[in-house]
C-alpha cells in the first residue's frame, strides 16, 4: 500500500512539474534599422505561450526611462499568441542598444528582449526599390514565383537585399525545401551596400503537379527565429508531361480570364464559366489557390465536349492580407494545348458611391 502511495505522489509530482507556462519569444533580438530623430518609435515582440498551462505576465521593465512598454493583459492559454509593444524615444542621435524584462508565471528570472538600431536626423532613402522593411535588412520583395516549370528544368531568380546598418551583414535562408537552394552575393554585405540572394529551384524535386507553395525565412542576424516578420512565401506551378500520342483532343476556353474585384464592394462574388470546345471530354485534374483568402468550387469536374460547368469564386476581403501571394486561381486539366490555366484576379480600392436620391425612387418603384 505504501508502495502504491509513494508512486503516486511521486505522478503527482511529475505532472505539477510539468505543467506550466512557457513564454517563447518569435525573436530576442529586434534590429530597427534607422529612427528618425526626436520620433517615437515603435518595436512590437510577439511571443507564444508554448506550455500547458495558461500564462500572464505580471509586469515589464525597461532598461532605461527612455522606453514604455505596454503587453497583453489576462491569461495567455496554450498555444495562442500575445505582444509587447515598446515605444522608444528617439531623443539621441547614434546607435543604441536597449531591452526590457520581462516577468511573468513561468518562472522566477525574467526573459531580456533586446532592440538595437541607428538614430538619424534623415533616413536614407532605401524604401523605393526595398518595400519590405525587416529592420536591419529591406527587401525588394517578400513573394517569389516560379510560373509554368517543366519537369526537369532548374531555374533561379534573384532577392535583392540591402543592409541599412554599419557593419556587415551575412544574409542566410532558412527552412529551405530540398527542391530550393540558396546563393548569397556577396556572402558578407557592407553597411549601406546591396546584395543578392539567388534561389534556385529544382522541378525534379518537386512533390506534385499544379501549385507548390511554401516559406523561407531569412535571417536577420545569427541565431535568428523563424515568424512572418521575416518570410518569404514561395510558390511554383509544375506543369504535368505531355503525352505526343496523347487521346486527349478537349480544349478548355473560360469566359473570363482575368476577374476584378473592389474591395469596399459588400461581396466579392462572380462565376465563370468553363467550356469544353473539343471532341473528347475535358478533366479538370486540379483546382487550386494561390491566396487563401480566395474560395472556389465547380459544379462539375468532367466536361462533355460542347458543354459547360459553373466556376464560383468569391474572395474573404478580410483575410486578403494576411498572405504574401497574388490572389489567382491555378486550374489543371488533360487540355493537350494548356494543360494549366491562371485564372488572374486584381482587388481594386475604390470608394463604391452612395445612391442618390433618384436611384433610391427606382428601386423602391421595382
């Protein structure tokens, strides 16, 4: 019986003191690159929760009076995500180094968030041909696209970076498939210089026919974490072999192949339709999407020749930037001719007017 109580208290024991919180940073380290001078600026740490027990953090400090932090209030469950948002006043010209403690239920020792960067009375004017500010580093772009590869092929294309800080950077991309690879040039790039990352994509090991999508993460300094501060979405459509003595004589022709859309419109709906205008019937082998934030269904996946399916497509505005790729619509058939068709759509601002008053008067005589 004492046996039986002691290894139970010892279970007991074990789940306590396993059971608990765990606050994980998505990077220690933030590099803001250049601040203006005498403008408060702001540096946002995002964390997980990666324990089994809910966290809360019980208070933040910073290294100097310098910076406010403000953070997620209440209990962080497992695995959801909070914030520390830092706003720093930028009142002295130079580089600066700061960082916050953090203190929460996980444990007795705070976590040290560092921010580092340059303050400036001018910025340089980095933010015409490098849109994607990553801090330290800005990017030219944060998509890559490999069109209508062949099997077999290996083509590459180019990332161009510059480094906004003083000392070298050594550019560096993680999480790489093994159908990519990457090339730095140079390996280290001088303060305020240019460099390029080329990415190298193999068709022989890629996975499947049509859409092929992933992310690569480029490093921001050495140790760096992996988060959507520093991806890079990657697709590539692989086109499936053609067949010289192939049966197949369909041909597909869509009603419309480029679909435009406003974004302050109620609904982002529309269907196109596909015809088969060849003599044998046409499959449609695969239906993809390049952003999530588009839905598409088809009434029917076999097309007899002379005949036509419905293509319904309506897009989630609210969730068209929350991904990197162009909204497009990826279709693959047995078409002979164009095995693969993109189905292009464009998301336009515009303010959609109000009725007037004669146009009120018409609907309501209707």
């Amino acid at each position: 019986m004492m046996r039986k109580f002691t290894f139970l208290y010892m279970f007991v024991l074990g789940v306590i003191a396993y059971a608990q919180p765990r606050f994980v940073a998505d990077s220690e380290i933030v590099k803001t690159g250049e601040v203006l001078f005498q403008k408060p600026h702001t540096v946002v740490f995002g964390f997980t929760n990666k324990g089994d027990k809910p966290l809360h953090i019980k208070k933040v400090e910073s290294s100097c009076g310098c910076a406010k932090a403000s953070y997620t209030r209440g209990n962080i469950a497992p695995g959801e995500r909070g914030e520390i948002t830092v706003v720093y006043d930028a009142g002295i010209l130079g580089t600066f180094s700061k960082y916050v403690e953090v203190y929460t239920n996980a444990g007795k020792d705070p976590e040290f968030l560092v921010f580092q960067g340059r303050v400036v009375r001018e910025l340089s004017d980095y933010a015409i041909g490098f849109p994607i500010d990553l801090g330290n580093v800005r990017m030219n772009t944060n998509y890559i696209e490999f069109d209508n590869v062949v099997k077999g092929q290996v083509l590459a294309t180019e990332l161009k970076v510059v480094n906004t800080e003083r000392t070298a950077y050594s550019p560096e991309l993680m999480h790489l498939p093994p159908y990519l690879r990457a090339e730095y040039d140079p390996k280290d790039i001088p303060g305020g210089k240019t460099g390029v990352v080329r990415l190298i994509l193999d068709s022989e090991k890629l996975t499947h026919y049509g859409l092929n999508q992933t992310s690569v993460y480029l490093a921001r300094y050495s140790g760096d974490k992996i988060g959507e501060g520093n991806e890079i979405a990657v697709s590539a459509v692989l086109l499936p072999p053609l067949s010289a003595d192939s049966l197949s004589d369909a041909r597909m022709k869509l009603s419309e192949e480029e679909l435009s859309f406003n974004r302050n419109s109620k609904k982002m709906k529309t269907v196109v339709t596909v015809t088969n205008e060849g003599t044998t019937p046409l499959s449609i082998h695969g239906l993809q999407v390049f952003n999530h934030a588009v839905e598409v269904s088809l009434s029917n996946r076999t097309i007899l020749p002379g005949k036509s399916a419905k293509l319904k497509v309506s897009v989630k505005k609210h969730l068209l930037d929350r991904f990197k790729s162009r909204p497009r619509i990826l279709i693959v058939s047995d078409d002979a001719e164009t095995p693969v068709k993109t189905l292009n759509i464009t998301i336009k601002d515009e303010k959609v007017a109000a009725p007037s008053l004669v146009d009120k008067l018409l609907f309501w005589k209707r």
